[in-house]
C-alpha cells in the first residue's frame, strides 16, 4: 500500500501542475495528504521496530501469528513533527534555489523571483525554528535510560542546527537578495541533515542495545566479485547521470532554445 500512495501523491502533484486544470488545488491538496500517509507509515513501523519486548503482543492473537499488516500499533508525535518538518525547511531552501537558478535568463520576472526567494527564506526559518523545538519535546519522551541528551552526536546536532537557524534568521530579515544565500543555505542544511541521520542511527543503537542486540555482531560474508561489479556500475551510473543532470541544468537557464556547447557533445 506504501508503493501505491506514493505513487497517487506524485500523480496528483502533475495533475496540480497542470494550470489548465480547474481541480489544480484539490489535486495538490490530495497529493499532499498522500505524502503525510506515507511518511505517517514510514514513521509508524520505524517506531514498531524499536520496541521488541511488545512484538509479542502485536503480531499475535489468540496463539495465531497476526500477518495481516492493516494495524498500526504505535505512533509518537514528537518524533513524527520533527522528521516531518524538515521537508518544508527544505522545500524554502529550494525556492531560494529557483529564484538563483532562474534569474540566468533573459526571460526572468525578477520582482516575482524575488518574492520566492524571500518566501523561501522566511519559510527555512520558520520550519528550522519548529524542527528544534519538536527535537527538545522528541528528547523530553525518550526513555530515560538512554541518557540521549549526553550523547556527543546530539550535542553536535544541537550546535549544528542552532548555528543554522542563526544562519537562516540572518538571511530572512534581509529585504533582497535572499538568492545570494541558496547555497550556503543548502551546504548548512544537507550538513545538519546527515548529522541528525547519524545521531538518529545512534539513538537506534541505544534503544536496541537494552536486548543484546548490535549489528556488529553480525557474521559478514564478503563476495568480492558481486561487490566489484556494483561499484563499477554504480561509477557508470554516476557518469550517465552527471551528463543527464547538466545538460538539464544549462538547458534550463536560458530562453528559447538550448545549444549543447562543445563540452557537452
């Protein structure tokens, strides 16, 4: 059903897209909702799986396995806010991004670009602003015997994600040029974002911890073939995907139409 919502939330997102249509808001409220279904289940089972002492309960019913997967047996707010809000903090970043992007081009509406670029930048903050908060009520319904809040990747996630904030406070107050900023803005919050994952994974670590469970004790049987043969292809991958990835960024940022340079042929 995960796979299915999805794909109903990126088919009404085109369908939204598509100024003709007279339903455009209904299609991108429902595309909408679809992606908070999705993240609400992401959000559900990653939590299910951090709580095995009551696996037993869940899963079985009157001595019979319970296989049907139609139930979802806990839910946390906290946690659901703070890895739900980063989208919109991200999505800011990204209109900072556009109104960078596009003012490359002879065609540009300057005056509506940079009223994406200061919506996006007020948008980062804001979201940023809630995603801290929600980290602290996150914190404050840890379980105590974690003793998250001394864990060194915590500390620095707090220091990295204020120092952004700080960041984003700056460029928001400005009443221009808030596209200057869209990178630096991006490097800060691609750098927070995997710290947080990081210290997410290690907060995992601890919870799993208290039934003797760590995936270092796990054998590993290492297949060095199959191992060459997918790094080789991942390379591969990579060089297509680069070629694909400028000739779209240079096409986009100019009128009309694009001529590929010698580079790029």
């Amino acid at each position: 059903g995960f796979i299915f919502i999805l794909m109903a939330g990126y088919g009404s997102l085109y369908l939204a897209r598509d100024k003709q249509s007279d339903g455009s808001a209904a299609f991108a409220g429902f595309s909408f909702a679809m992606f908070l279904l999705a993240g609400f289940i992401m959000h559900v089972l990653g939590f299910q799986l951090l709580q095995p002492e009551k696996w037993l309960g869940w899963y079985t019913s009157h001595g019979a396995a319970s296989t049907a997967g139609t139930v979802l047996h806990d839910f946390s707010l906290p946690r659901f806010f703070h890895f739900i809000i980063p989208a919109f903090a991200a999505t800011g970043v990204f209109l900072m991004i556009y109104s960078w992007y596009f003012r490359a081009r002879a065609d540009a509406d300057a005056a509506y670009l940079d009223w994406a670029g200061r919506l996006g930048a007020k948008m980062a903050f804001h979201a940023t602003t809630l995603e801290v908060v929600t980290g602290f009520l996150w914190l404050m319904v840890l379980p105590r015997d974690l003793r998250f809040h001394s864990h060194p990747l915590f500390i620095l996630g707090v220091i990295l994600s204020l120092a952004l904030l700080g960041f984003l406070f700056f460029v928001q107050k400005r009443e221009k040029d808030h596209h200057l900023f869209a990178w630096p803005a991006a490097a800060g919050m691609i750098v927070t974002v995997l710290e947080m994952a990081a210290a997410r994974e290690a907060l995992r670590v601890r919870y799993l911890a208290r039934f003797d469970y760590a995936i270092g004790d796990h054998r590993l049987n290492l297949d060095w073939g199959s191992t060459a043969l997918f790094f080789v292809t991942f390379v591969l991958c990579l060089i297509v995907l680069a070629y694909i990835l400028a000739v779209a960024y240079q096409s986009g940022r100019v009128a009309g139409r694009w001529e590929a340079g010698p580079k790029m042929k």
